[in-house]
C-alpha cells in the first residue's frame, strides 16, 4: 500500500516538474552535443584558449561558482555580492534580511550537488560564459525528457566572472510516453528539438517560437543562427536574465 502511495507521488510530482519545467524553461531550453565545444573569444578578449580537457575560463568561472555556493551558504552577503550579476530585491532590502537568507538557503540546497565534472561544456566571449552538463535522458513512467544543468555567468570589466542565474531543476524537454511510439522515435524527435545551431543557449525551436506551446501573439522570437540577435554584444540566452 505504502509503495502504491508512494509511485502516485512520484507520478504526481514528476507531472508537476514537467509543467513547471516547460513554463518556467521553455524559453530556455538549450542544446550542447555530447563532445566539449566551445567558442573562441570574441575582439580582443584576453583570455587563455581553451582546452579540450578543461579551461582556463572554464576554472575561472567554475571558481566564482565556488565562492558563490560558499556565500550563500554562509549567509555572507557581502561575498556573495562579489560574485553574482545582481542579487534579489530581498537581499538589497536590510529590513529584509531573512528573506534574502531564505533565498541562499534555497540557492545553497540546489546547487548542493553540483560538479565540477559533470559541468563539461562550456562557451564564452569576452561578455559571457555558459557552462553545462551534457544533455542526458530521464525517464518516467509516463514521460521522457531530455535535461541537462547550466550556469550563465556574464565577466565584468575586469574579466572576473559573475554568477547571473543556473537552472535548478534542470532544464527539461520532454515527451509524453506513447504507446503508439517508440521510446527510440521520441528520444529521437527530443534530439531535434534540443538542437540549437548558434549554440547560444536557447534551441532553434525557441528561438523560432515552433513549439508547441507557443504563443504567436506573445511568443519573441531571435535568429536561430546568430547567438546575438539584437548585436548588442549578450547571447541570446544571456539576454533574458540581465535586468
Ligand atoms: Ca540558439
Ligand atoms: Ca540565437
Ligand atoms: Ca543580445
């Protein structure tokens, strides 16, 4: 009985996830082939090339990542204003600070788990980098879904990182199981919907506002080909998290 109890949950909560994830990601969703890529630095950046094991602005970034996961976690809101784009409205209120510790509790308990490792793809310009897992399938009992986690870090202008938002939980694209499809057909057809030409973070079907659920009359799209569609020098991806 316990166990009944305990997959309708699940069920439950999975559907929900998905929900949200399509809501909250679908502008979002991005795509990174398994092999490590990476973008070489735009104009005159002076930044180190990047290797194919790892890279200079992979480790940079990754260690402001650190000192962000630290921040938080030890409530330290000065330090955590070193590292990150902008902090929430709560943490720039002192009347409201517990608010603001709510938020790096939560901040804290979702990047817990976060590794250096699994973080392999990483691309970047002297404005920005994105760093990500690969894109891995995820099954459910009634769905299956593509996911992956990413960090976006815009530089400052003396080129040190800056946290300016990471997906937790992970981005989504997902397919309800069908009896008439093969899970082959549907991780094949998430393929094609994950792919994102310009590799700016946002897959081609976003940026085109081809989706399903997409909405013609609000739905904005940019150039599947070029990760800068309005050239003001932030990826496309980027640009909807800067204020
Ligand atoms: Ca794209
Ligand atoms: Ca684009
Ligand atoms: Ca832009």
């Amino acid at each position: 009985m316990q166990k009944k109890i305990l997959i309708a949950l699940t069920l439950i909560a999975v559907i929900a996830i998905a929900i949200f994830a399509l809501k909250k990601h679908e502008e979002t969703r991005v795509f990174t082939p398994p092999l490590f890529i990476y973008t070489q630095p735009a104009g005159t950046s002076t930044m180190s090339t990047v290797g194919i094991d790892g890279s200079p602005v992979a480790e940079k970034a990754w260690a402001t990542f650190l000192s962000y996961r630290q921040a938080v976690k030890n409530h330290d809101l000065s330090a955590l204003m070193q590292v990150v784009y902008t902090v929430s409205d709560a943490c720039k209120d002192p009347k409201q600070f517990t608010e603001c510790k709510t938020r790096m509790d939560k901040a804290a308990e979702e990047t817990k788990d976060f590794t250096r490792s699994e973080f392999k793809n990483v691309w970047y310009d002297n404005k920005q980098i994105i760093l990500s897992t690969d894109w891995h399938v995820e099954q459910t009992d009634v769905a299956l879904a593509e996911a992956r986690k990413v960090i976006y870090f815009v530089i400052d202008s003396i080129g040190t990182p800056k946290v300016l938002f990471f997906t937790q939980p992970e981005e989504l694209v997902y397919s309800f199981l069908d009896p008439n499809t093969t899970k082959e057909k549907l991780i094949t057809r998430l393929q094609e919907r994950i792919i994102d030409t310009d590799m700016d973070g946002i897959s081609n079907e976003v940026e085109t506002c081809t989706y399903q659920s997409a909405d013609p009359k609000t739905c904005v799209k940019t150039d599947p080909n070029n990760k800068d569609s309005n050239g003001n020098g932030w990826w496309d991806s980027i640009e909807k998290y800067i204020k």
